[in-house]
C-alpha cells in the first residue's frame, strides 16, 4: 500500500474521544504483559502499604488466578471505586512528579487489570469497624459490599486477558509464566528483607504447595540482606560474594558481588535495584560489564544484589510504563561508582577464589555412588591393635623406575627444612610439580594446586598495569627488527593504533606492501613470538565494541600481552621459583582468577581430602 492508496474514500478521519474501557485495554498492554507483570504491580502495592507479610498464590501460571494478601494499612471502603479508575493514586502529589518515595504512582496498574480480567478487592482500613469488597469484570465496576476480613487487602484477578483473548496467544506455557512470577517476587523480596513473603501455586484447589517462602529478616542492613540473599541465591553466593558498601556525590552503593571465579555463562543472576525498585536499566548493566572486564571473558558474567541509593530528585523513574528503566541526573556519577567501589573491593579480596572451586574439585574425586564398606575388627579400636614402626620393603621394580611427570621433594632439591616454614603462608610451601604446569604446595591444614601458566599471566597482567599506569610500559629495542606478514586490513587496523601501543611498551611501524615491523616489544615479556602477539592484538581489537572505554581497550590488550609473558605450561620450575611464585601470588591482588576469570588454584583442606578416603 503506498500513501495514496491510504484513504481511498476521500472521506477526512474523525477524531474521537476513546471511552474508558477501550484506554484501560491499551493501558494495560503496557504495564500488564503477562501474568507476572500483575503479580509485580499487586506486591508492589502491598509494600507501598507498609504490608510485613504478603502472600501470593496463582493458578495455572497465574491465566486462571492471581491472589495478593496483605496485612497493610489498608483502603477505605468509600475509596475503593476511585482506586479502581485511571491515574488515582494515593502515593504522589500530582505537582512533583520527581520526588517519588513509593514504587507505584502511576495509577494504572489496578483499573488495567480491571479491564482485561475479573477483579476483586476486599479490605479493611486501619482503625475502621469492618472489611468492604469491590469487583470489576472487563472494566464494568460494581457496587462497593461488606465483606469479612481481620486487616489488610487481599486483591484477587482471575481469568486474565478473558476481555482480550488474542492476549492469551501470546504468553508462554504455564511453567514459564510461573518462574517469571517466582522470579519477580525473589527480586521484591531482595529489595524488601524485612518483609516476609510466601508463594503459592494453588493450581487444582486447596491449599496448593508453597513454591517460596523468605521470612522477615531482622538485625541491620547488612545482615538481614545477608540472611535474604541466602535464602533466595543460595549459601554458596553469600559464602562467594564481596560486600559492598561505598558512597559518591550523594549516591550510596550496597549489596554485595561475587568473586570473578563465582560466575555464570549468562547475565541470568545479576539483581540491580535503585531506591529499592527492581531495574534492569542499559547504564547499570554496563557499568557492571566495566567493573568486571579486567577480570571475565566476554562470556561469563558476575552474580551481584546491589543497591544504589540516590535523592529521588535526582533519577526519574517515570520513563518506562513497567518502571524497569530509570534516567540519571547524572549518570557519569552513578557509573563511576559502581565501576570504582566494585573494583576497589575485588582488589580488597586479595588471591581469594571461590569456595565452589574446591567444592567442585572434590566432587570429581568422590564416586558416584559411595556403598557402605564393611568396618574391620583393626579399625574399631586402635588401643587393641597397637601401632608398630617398621620399614616396608621396597618393592622389587619399583625403585628403578623414573618419574615421567611428577617431581618430588628430593627430585628437584627442595629443603624440607625451609618448606616446614613456609607452610604457614597462605598458599603454603612447594612441595612438587605435576605434568610441568601444576605445582602441588601444603599448608599447614591442607593443601593447594596451582595452575601456574594461568597464575603466572594474571601476576604479569598486574604488572603491566602497574608500570602502565606509572610512566607506561618498559620497552626493550630488538636487537634484529621483526617483520610481520598481514593482510592489507589487519595492517590498516593495527597502524590506526600503533600510536596507542607505544606506551604498552610496543613499537610498530609500517614495511612496505602489508608487513609491518616490530622494532620494541615490552621488556617484562622478555623473548616474545612477535608474530604471535601481533595477531592476538588483532583478535582483541576486533572483539572489541564501541562502547568500551580508553582504558577498558588498553586493559583489554594488556591482558593478551601478559599471556605471552607467562610461564608457560610444560616448563619444569625449580623448588625456589615455585615459591617465588606463590609469594608473589599472596601478595598480589586479583591473583585468585587469571585474566579469563578462571581460578588460578584449588584448596584442598586435610579435613575434606581425609572424608575422601573414610578416615572421617
């Protein structure tokens, strides 16, 4: 159809007033996409009425039934019908719409789902002599009635989308519109420790089954969202998160953040809450991504509760119809402090790894299934049998035979002496390397495996950066000049930046046709496959977008050039370059995950490796 094809007739359109039902229908459109849109907007109200415990039941994924039950201050029986119109609301004042303390203010939410469903509202106000009940079926508002209830509102939708019904073909499966109500009421119950929360799938009648449950928690903030956050992400997050708590220009961040070695393939747990509302805002995410590049591939992402609070005046949460989005006064503020106060407290965690990764190490010990082993007569009582020193034999063979990967203490001249020590460190004492890449260390309860290529490239990393932002990276002249062969756009690309890597402690100049020439290379890295450092640049600049900073691309290149400078695997180390190793890795921060994010070694405590072998 082109333009004049439009208006055939030749008759002008007319314009009209749309009636209420019609406005509520397309209201509703925007704030109520699907069932868990609903359950958000009813919660949400019940908090805004300074609810302590709110129970939520749906049936058949929330198509069937949505029932909210609160125990707030309530709404007066001779306001019910106005709270079922459009844009009445009890939480702003209609002349300052950028000072909003509550999450609801627009007004939309209940006569939306009045118009696209059955509703009903029973409540009782604080101090009155009795209940009333109001219902709405597809916009049609009945007549206020006594009702029956102790306090608080119970708001019940049922049939959802029955005045719309093209809007059913459009939700997903029942299972899938039942984790996105659980997973709103997870993010509300994050923002709301204090509060108490149950959720119920009451598909088929009755009482149903409770799908969650978080009790109010108590204490200050820090430790009742420390208790919320473990009922809600698991033990294992609290265990492997940072605590945060820093303050910029008026905004405050809290929350915690995990360690890089405790992420996920998919940015599937990250919960971002600004003055207590649950966001999902491009400026938060992103500052995020920032905060953790030095320490992630592109393909795992951190799992973070954090809570920025700033003067209402100075955010508008007025820009998305679900409120999911807001807009900074300054956003340049507000990323900075994530970015800083989240980094800061990565390097406050020192070569911390996360527990899952001995968790994890263990669990590939242990056998799938462990069949009870009858116990001998010797093992029920030492004092019967004593213990008797003795030497056993060696066994014929066995002492001629040449370890072909492993080194031992005596193979390669440790002093036991000096380890006794060392093995009060952290990390502990060097007592072996294995297939020449893992070096096996004992503490004093336990012991630790590193990886010491990906140890290695991480504490070269931070050298790098350290000397960078010093006076720039030390360069070394190459005795002979390194020429590159490239394709004409990868010579292109790499020129563009030339002048860029020179404080990286790389000099790069053109050779005729499409070669360029390698004349310094940066001196930490000592003896460098120039050709192959030239191209793992080109990967990086190629990966690498638009909306990344000036130092997050130099970081970014930084980090393919330290792989080069690191002990690579296969090399056999000595007993005191493997200490050294250790010590350095003690002393530097970041230095429990190499640059990809992936853990540079495992603990294994005496406890646990002697669960292994039922001595425990």
């Amino acid at each position: 159809m082109n333009i004049s094809e439009r208006n055939i007739s030749g008759v002008l359109p007319v314009i009209r007033q749309l009636d209420a039902a019609a406005a509520n229908r397309i209201a509703a459109g925007e704030v109520v996409e699907r069932p868990a849109s609903a359950v958000k907007e009813l919660v949400e109200n019940a908090i805004d009425a300074d609810a302590r415990r709110i129970e939520v039941a749906y049936a058949d994924g929330g198509k069937a039934l949505i029932r909210v039950t609160d125990d707030g201050h309530g709404i007066a029986a001779e306001q019910l019908p106005l709270a079922l119109s459009r844009h009445a609301t009890s939480k702003i004042d209609g002349s300052d719409l950028l000072n909003i303390h509550t999450f609801g203010f627009r007004g939309e939410a209940l006569p939306s789902m009045g118009a696209v469903g059955r509703l009903s509202i029973t409540s009782r106000a604080a101090g009155a002599d009795m209940a009333a009940v109001i219902s709405v079926n597809g916009g049609d508002i009945g007549t206020v009635k006594p009702a029956a209830l102790a306090k608080g509102t119970v708001v019940e939708l049922r049939d959802l989308f029955q005045a719309t019904p093209a809007r059913l073909k459009f939700l997903r499966t029942d299972r899938a519109e039942a984790q996105a109500i659980a997973d709103v009421i997870k993010r509300l119950a994050m923002a709301e420790p204090s509060v108490g929360f149950v959720l119920r799938d009451v598909t088929g009648g009755g009482e149903g089954r409770v799908v969650f449950r978080a009790d109010p928690q108590t204490g200050d903030l820090f430790a009742a969202l420390h208790g919320r956050l473990a009922r809600i992400l698991g033990q294992d997050f609290v265990d492997n998160a940072l605590a945060i708590d820093a303050e910029r220009e008026g905004i405050t961040l809290t929350g915690y953040a995990s360690l890089p070695t405790y992420s996920r393939g998919a940015a599937v747990a990250q919960y971002l809450f600004v003055n207590g509302r649950p966001v999902r805002d491009k400026l938060l995410i992103g500052a995020l991504r920032g905060a953790y590049s030095d320490f992630l591939s592109r393909d795992r992402h951190p799992v973070v509760a954090l809570f920025l609070d700033v003067d209402p005046t100075r955010v508008d949460v007025n820009v998305h119809p679900a409120k999911a989005e807001v807009r900074f006064r300054e956003p340049g503020v507000a990323r900075g402090l994530i970015v800083s106060a989240l980094r800061h407290a990565l390097a406050e965690a020192g070569h911390r790894a996360s527990s899952t990764v001995r968790d994890a190490a263990l669990g590939a010990f242990r056998p799938e299934s462990q069949p009870e082993r009858p116990i001998y007569q010797m093992e029920r009582t030492g004092a019967a049998y004593p213990q008797r020193s003795f030497t056993e034999p060696m066994q014929q063979g066995f002492g001629e035979v040449a370890a072909m990967s492993a080194r031992v203490e005596e193979a390669f001249g440790i002093d036991t002496s000096v380890t006794e020590s060392l093995q009060a460190n952290p990390l502990g004492a060097a007592r072996a390397q294995l297939h020449e890449n893992y070096i096996i260390a004992q503490t004093s309860d336990g012991v630790v495996i590193v990886d010491q290529h990906a140890a290695h490239e991480r504490l070269v990393y931070e050298k790098l950066k350290r000397q960078m932002a010093e006076n720039g990276v030390r360069a070394q002249a190459l005795l002979i000049p390194e020429i590159v062969e490239l394709s004409h756009g990868d010579r292109d690309r790499l020129l563009e930046v030339a002048d860029d890597l020179i404080p990286l402690g790389l000099t790069i100049e053109g050779f005729g046709g499409s070669a360029v020439c390698i004349r310094e290379t940066p001196a930490i890295l000592g003896e460098v496959n120039a050709a192959a450092l030239v191209n793992d640049i080109l990967d990086e600049l190629a990966d690498l977008n638009q909306t990344q900073s000036i130092r997050d691309k130099i970081e970014a290149i930084l980090s393919r050039v330290a792989c080069h400078g690191s002990i690579r695997s296969g090399r056999r180390m000595r007993a005191e370059e493997m200490n050294a190793l250790l010590r350095e890795m003690e002393a530097t921060p970041h230095s429990g995950q190499c640059n990809h994010g992936r853990p540079t070694y495992i603990e294994l405590k005496l406890d646990d490796i002697e669960k292994l072998f039922g001595r425990k």
